[in-house]
C-alpha cells in the first residue's frame, strides 16, 4: 500500500479520535518513523507530504539524512549513547529521549545552539523501558535548568506493551497529568507543550488522552 494511502487512513483516525474528545486535529503531529524502511519508502512519505521523520538509531539517522535532507523535520526517538552525541546533536529537531544527566551534560558540550528536548518517562513501571521514573522528573527538570542547550518542550513515553487498552490509556494520562503539575510548578520559561505518545497500535488512545506528537513507523511507512 502506497504511504499516501496509509497517512489519509491514519488521519481519519486522529480526526475521530480528536472528535471524540473535543480537541482540534491541528494540535496532533505525524512523526513517520522511518528506522525499519529503505531510504526510497522515507522518500516517498515526504513526496506524501509527511515533515516530521523519526529514527532510533544514530547510524540510521545519519544515512537517511544523507539522501533526504536537512528539509524534513528530524525527530531523535530512540535511546541516545552518550558517544554518539557529537556525531547527531546538532543535526537534529527534536531529541525525544532525555532520560539521564550524563546524557544532558554531554549534549551541553558537544550542541552548538539549543536543542529541543523531550524528557523520557517510564509510566508502564516495565523494566525494560528505558526513561525516568514518574517521581523523579521533577529533580530531574530541575537539574537540567543549568544547562543552556537543554530546551525542555515536552515529555514523550512508550505505553506499556500489553493488550490491555486500559493500561495503555493509564501510562499515557500519567503523562498527561505529569506535564500539567509542572506547567502548575512554573518551572520552566519556555513553552512546554508537547506530549510525544502513541505508536502504530495505541495512537488513537494517545490522541484521546493529549499526545501532540504520534510516533508511527509500521502502519503508515511499513512495507
Ligand atoms: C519504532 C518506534 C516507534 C514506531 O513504532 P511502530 O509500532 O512501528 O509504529 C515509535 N517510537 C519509538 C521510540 C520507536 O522506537
């Protein structure tokens, strides 16, 4: 199926999704994730129209980098090696996975202007799922004001992976909830607005419940 076929499909659902509850379709991102397709498929999502591309890996990133652009809005989705950081920071829009401080000190070091950062939340509490721990974010936002390459703009997660709808719509209002107590705590001086939630199986629940930003690879880009 052509990429343009999926996106209207896929958008007919955030539409619906958005009607739902009440909430404007202009608020909800597409990023594509392009990390399992060949450079011809990512291609042809930005010949659909498709601005925001997402990859997971640094070498990834890189390569596809190389044949599109610096035209797409690139968003860094996957867990970033502190090693690594040189070689992509200043390449990319957003970085989705802030989730230690090495990581931050590192990027204070190697970024050339103010990288757009979302900080990674653990809310399924699954072991393998890399990011914070809910109670810690806080201290965590509140070590990162030293660094002024760090622009914190939102919080993104990865729901738990489970069949049950009603735990994926638990860990996405956590982050829901999270972002509203410290919008309330004014600790930032900078918008904070994005919520980065929802993947092929479970954007239509993040949608529901406030997600800006929607990480689709296999059901919009998939082969
Ligand atoms: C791969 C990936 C996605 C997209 O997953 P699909 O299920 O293929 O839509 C979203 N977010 C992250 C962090 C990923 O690694």
């Amino acid at each position: 199926m052509k990429v343009v076929d999926k996106l209207v499909d896929i958008q007919n659902k955030i539409d619906a999704s958005c009607e739902r509850v009440g909430r404007d379709k202009s608020e909800v991102t597409i990023i594509a994730v392009t990390k399992y397709v060949s450079n011809e498929r990512a291609f042809e999502a930005v010949e659909a129209g498709i601005v925001h591309l997402g990859e997971n890996y640094e070498d990834g990133l890189l390569m596809k980098q190389e044949v599109l652009g610096d035209k797409p809005i690139w968003h860094f989705i996957g867990t970033l090696q502190t090693k690594k950081v040189k070689k992509i920071i200043n390449k990319i829009d957003y970085l989705h996975s802030l989730d230690r401080l090495s990581l931050a000190e590192e990027i204070q070091k190697r970024a050339d202007h103010p990288i757009k950062c979302l900080i990674q939340v653990n809310t399924s509490e699954e072991d393998s799922k890399h990011g914070i721990a809910k109670e810690n974010v806080i201290g965590f936002i509140q070590e990162l004001q030293k660094y002024d390459t760090i622009e914190i703009v939102g919080l993104m997660t990865m729901a738990a992976f489970t069949e049950d709808k009603d735990e994926i719509r638990r860990c996405f209002r956590e982050l829901k909830s999270l972002q509203t107590e410290i919008i309330k705590l004014e600790l930032l001086k900078t918008p904070f607005k994005h919520l980065s939630m929802g993947m092929s199986n479970d954007f239509e629940i993040a949608v529901e419940e406030g997600a800006t930003m929607i990480r689709i690879g296999t059901s919009l880009v998939g082969e």
